[in-house]
C-alpha cells in the first residue's frame, strides 16, 4: 500500500525539515481533513514511515492579497500574537508574496 491508498489523504507535499541532531532531510507533508486525520495517522504508522511530528491546522481555502503597509501591520499582528503566553497558535488567509 502506498501513501495515496490510504483513503482519506486529500494531498502529500515533498519539503526539507532540519533538527539540530541529524541536520536537513526531506519530509512529507500530508494533508487530511480533521474526520479523517486519526486513520491516516495509524495506517501511515502501518507503513512504518518516520513521524517527525503531526498536528491538525487551520488551513484557508481563499487566499487575500493585501498591499505592503497592510501586510507589515499584519505581519506585527501575527507576531505579537504568536508572542502572547495565552495564544497557542494563529492562523491567516492573507497571501504570502
């Protein structure tokens, strides 16, 4: 069985990751909705691939482009937000350039 058998696996993304151990290597990121997200965990476990890490995101599906100065005040948002002790994580639909 492959990765694109496994029923429920809407998309897979080749991409590199690095850790401070065993440097830079590639990955796979797979994509699932959140219904199917604990079945394609176990069945990509069943393949006995390496899992550096899995959690379910917030992903948009329309992207909005903004002008520069909206886009430096949103990126100071995001960051200051990222930066709060009380946020765990935070999600946009604005398109990166």
């Amino acid at each position: 069985m492959a990765l694109l058998d496994i029923e429920g696996i809407e998309d897979i993304e080749e991409d590199e990751y690095e850790d401070e151990e065993e440097g830079k290597f590639s990955v796979l990121l797979v994509t699932t909705s959140k219904n199917d997200f604990a079945k394609a965990l176990k069945e990509i476990e069943k393949l006995e691939f390496r899992i550096v890490s899995f959690e379910l995101i917030r992903k948009a599906n329309d992207h909005i482009a903004v002008d520069d100065s909206t886009s430096e005040k949103l990126e100071k948002l995001v960051t200051n937000l990222e930066d709060h002790d009380d946020v765990d994580a935070v999600w946009t639909n604005i398109k990166e350039k």
